[in-house]
C-alpha cells in the first residue's frame, strides 16, 4: 500500500466535506471562519504530503508523518460534525452574538464563539484546539437548545476557557496537594485497610501504590476544583438565572462522576457563594436535588471521598479567583434595577427599549416563568405563555443587537 498515496487521499476526503460545509449560510460568523481555518490547515497538512512523496523521504519519516496527519483527522472530524449542527434551525440564534460579546469581554476580544445543538443531554465546550486556540465551542443539548433560558449554562462552560487561559490550576496546586496529603495522614487508619501493604506514612512520598493512590486523589480534587470553579463563573455572570438554569437541566442529579464534586457538594458550594455574587437564593433550590450519602466500601469509594474533602477546602479560594478576574475585567454582578425594569416589559409583552445586558435579560425572563400570574388573564397567549416567553427572550436578544450596533460596539 502506498502510505503517501492513501494519506492524500484521506486529506482530499476531508478537505470535500469542509468545502460541502462552506457551501452553506452560516448565522454565526465564527463558524464560517473556523472552516477557512481548518481548510487552511488540512491545505498544509496535503502540501507536506506532496514534498514528502517528490523528495523520497526515508520509511520513519513517511509513517511518522502520516500518523500526524491520521491524529488531525480523527480530532477534527468531530469539529466539522460540531460546525455542521451549528447551522440546525434548533440553535438560538438571535442570542448567538449578544453572547458572543460577553465572551469577549469575558474571556478575551480575540475569542470566537460557536454554539450548536449537540446529542448529548449535559452542555460541553470545546477550547484551545491546535490551530483553533481562540475559538470556543459551546454544545447544548439538542432537545433544549432552542430554549433561551439555558443561555445562562455557557458561563459555566466559559469557565473552562478562563480556567485554561489563567492557569488556576497551577495556582491552587500546591494547595491541593498539602490539603492531599494532610487528609490522608488523618484518615491513616481508613487508608489502611484499603491499602495494607502501606505501612509507613513515608511511603506517601515514595514511588509505589501509597504515592499512586495520593496522585489519584489529586487528580480527582484539581477536576472538582475545575468543575467548581466554572459553576461559580456561571454564578457571577448570571446570578440567579443560572441557579434556575442549572437546576432546570439537572435536577434532582445525575449519577455521580467521579471528576465532578456530587450534586448536592455543587449545590452547597453555589449556595455558599451566592452571597458574595449578590445573588439570592430562590426559596427550596436544596430540596430540589438528591442528596446522595457518601459511600465507603471500594479503594476508588474511599479515595474519591478523599478528594472531595480536598476539593471543599478549595472553594474559598476558587470564588476569590473567579471575583479577582470579574473585577479585573470590569465585570459587574447583575444590575438589579436592570433586571427589574426589564421584568415590566415582559409583563406588557413586549420587549424592553433598553434591556442592558443579556444576563439580566435572562434573570428576567426566569423571573417571569416562575410567576404563576403572568398573562393570566389573557386567554390568547396564556396557554402558550413558555413559547411566548421564549419568543419574547429572543427578541429582547435582538434588540440587543440592534442597541449594540447604534452604540457602534465592534465585539
């Protein structure tokens, strides 16, 4: 087999379907210029295929080429998928650059956002893509990705972007491996039993299972702290909107994975923080989740209960972190005034004149669903007072648009 000859051909396929997919209208501009982006690698990528076969390079250079090149198009084959759904008429559009903006704002001007409605019912982000390093890629769930009121879970998912970009990880490391170690050495006993071959404490600082298991328990407690710190981004952004938000998506829990704190640790940590965001809680939010008990019978039990008490330890910190950056950036909690007034032109049913900023645009729009009087009276539009809303959101989301353009905004 001629493993130039099949690796040209397997970037000219490739190449095909980015030219198929630019063949298209794209409401969000970011898309269109994601694809001359990766067309412009994949072009590089087929170039260097070309030399290599002129100049007869030797057998280790041509496999080792060629895998490269078999590594970019299993990783961005999944991107072109993502690119694709980004044009479904499921996605909300009209909120696509009000949102874009506060990236911007948020993670940095030159970000480029692309949102699309993806299989997957839990919302995810992709970011910092070799050659894509300034694009973030946001998917929703396919069957909610029309519903405006979940606008407010991408802060959560740029909370990985500000993650990566400040690199928190590095800060809070020798935090999580002191609190690491220390919450062993307490539990020495419990340690024990599950690892009885350890018989000293210095055997947590040598090479073999006692260090294998402390390294687990500090990978599992960084992952929490991530996952932490982007709930409380999304909290900071989007005050209570995002507690609805998250709550809507993921009550009363899912089963519990071990790279994310448990349901009822993420609630209890965005209730302990809320105060500082200036949000207020809503009334009963604990008693709409399960609040699963800690379980101890496995090492994998024992070490991931380890490092969720490693990872509470961190939330202080986190929220400093994620209120330090906000300030920096000049970002301010919601403007409840704002909200307010926005709140009364949702009540005449029609968009607010000036509706300031998207996430008070969106704490009133859940202010408005959970009240039960709301168009009431009116027969013609109470029975479909969600659609409604959800209509009247997105409008609001383009009079956004609108204001910003007459402000002669360029994000």
């Amino acid at each position: 087999m001629d493993l130039l000859g099949t690796t040209q051909r397997k970037i000219e396929a490739f190449l095909g379907r980015v030219r198929a997919l630019k063949a298209g209208d794209f409401a969000q501009q970011d898309a269109a210029t994601a694809l001359a982006d990766i067309e412009g690698m994949f072009g590089g990528f087929r170039e260097q295929v070309i030399d290599l076969a002129a100049n007869q390079v030797s057998p280790e250079v041509t496999m080792n080429h060629c895998r490269q090149v078999l590594e970019q198009l299993f990783a961005y084959l999944p991107i072109l998928g993502f690119l694709h759904r980004s044009k479904s008429a499921s996605n909300p559009f009209e909120v696509y650059r009000p949102l874009r903006r506060l990236a911007q704002r948020v993670i940095g001007l030159d970000t480029h956002l692309v949102m699309s409605s993806e299989w997957n019912f839990s919302p995810h982000t992709l970011f910092r893509m070799p050659g894509l390093e300034s694009y973030v890629l946001i998917g929703l769930p396919a069957s909610e990705a029309h519903n405006a009121l979940l606008t407010p879970l991408a802060g959560h998912e740029f909370g990985h972007s500000i993650w990566a970009l400040e690199d928190i990880k590095a800060q809070i490391l020798s935090s999580v491996s002191r609190e690491s170690y220390d919450r062993v050495r307490g539990r020495w006993e419990q340690f024990q039993e599950y690892y009885p071959r350890v018989t000293d404490e210095k055997q947590l600082l040598e090479e073999g299972e006692a260090l294998h298991a402390l390294s687990r328990i500090q990978q599992l407690a960084l992952r929490q702290s991530e996952e932490i710190f982007c709930d409380l981004v999304g909290l900071y952004l989007f005050g209570e909107a995002y507690l609805h938000a998250f709550a809507y998506l993921l009550a009363p829990g899912p089963g519990r994975h071990p790279e994310y704190p448990s349901i009822g640790s993420r609630v209890s940590y965005l209730l302990q923080c809320a105060p500082r965001c200036n949000v207020t809680v809503p009334d009963g939010y604990t008693g709409l989740f399960i609040i699963d008990e800690e379980s101890i019978g496995s090492q994998a039990t024992f070490l991931l209960s380890v490092a969720d008490e490693v990872a509470r330890e961190q939330v202080d910190s986190l929220q400093e972190h994620v209120s330090q950056y906000m300030q920096g950036r000049q970002i301010a909690t919601i403007g409840e005034d704002n909200v307010g007034a926005i709140l009364r032109s949702f009540e005449l049913v029609v968009p607010p004149r000036n509706p300031h900023g998207l996430p008070e645009v969106l704490n009133a729009g859940w202010r408005a669903r959970h009240n039960p009087t709301l168009w009431a009276s009116q027969y013609q539009i109470n029975p479909r007072r969600e659609q409604v809303l959800n209509e009247l959101l997105l409008k609001t989301a383009e009079v956004l648009e609108v204001q910003a353009q007459t402000d002669g905004e360029v994000l």
